[in-house]
C-alpha cells in the first residue's frame, strides 16, 4: 500500500526560491518519496523496532504502547531495579535502544555487573504507538504508570 502512494504522489512546483520558508520544498520531497521507494530498507527498520519486546495496556481508557526489556541472565539471589526510561516531546521509545543493553546487561560492556536493570520504556500518547488523548489533559504517563 506505501508503494502505490509513493506511485501517486501529486508534486506540486515550488515557489520560486521559497526554500522551506513556506513549507517543506516540493522539490525536495521528490528525492525523499524516491529514497522511500527505492532504497530505504523497511525490513532492516522493522526488524531494529522488534529488537525487544513490545507491548500495550490500558491506562486511563487509552492504550499506551511499551517496549519491557528484562536482563537475560541474573546471579541468583541477584534482582533487576525497575527503570521507567520515558521520552520527551517530539520523541520515542527508539531514542533508549542504544543504552538498553549497557543497562540490562552491563557486565558484557565492562560495566558494573551488580547494577543491573530492568527497562520500561512507554511510547507517551500520540506518539509511537500509543493512542492519542481524546481531550486536553487526559492523561500523563509516567505519573500513572508509575504507580
């Protein structure tokens, strides 16, 4: 389906030396829709995003997407202190991915081995793949998820 509307992208031509003062410039985005059809790997992105776990719950009536990361191995009698990783505005869960195995796995980056976490990284609403609010100051994640 992407491909058939990358196909039927309607270009329309730019001001003349507008830049992107007045919008993002059609002529650019010719290259972009390109690159999107041509060369840029979903597959490659997909499989980073599924890396680790996802999930979702409901908070509130809204569902909030959540990426839970626990540590493959542990010590016995050793336990993972909970870590609630959440994004700021414009964001993702995307931005932690490259500080999760440092976190949950520290000993294989020559990282204290008894400081080891457990990794909850929630997409806030509207964003990631969490549902949006259906009103002004519906909800505030990490607040509630934290309880």
């Amino acid at each position: 389906d992407l491909y058939r509307r990358l196909d039927s992208t309607r270009f329309f031509p730019p001001l003349e030396d507008s830049q992107f003062h007045y919008g993002f410039n059609s002529t650019h985005l010719k290259h972009v829709v390109s690159y999107w059809r041509n060369s840029f790997e979903w597959r490659k992105q997909v499989e980073r995003i599924n890396k680790y776990p996802h999930y979702k719950t409901t908070i509130e009536g809204l569902d909030v997407h959540f990426v839970h990361v626990k540590p493959a191995h542990l010590a016995p009698g050793q336990k993972a202190r909970p870590l609630l990783m959440v994004h700021g505005w414009p964001g993702s869960f995307y931005e932690f991915y490259r500080i999760i195995p440092l976190l949950t796995e520290p000993a294989k980056h020559g990282l204290n081995p008894n400081l080891v976490f457990e990794i909850i990284c929630p997409s806030i609403p509207g964003y990631g793949f969490s549902e949006a609010p259906h009103k002004k100051g519906e909800v505030v994640v990490d607040q509630r998820a934290a309880n």
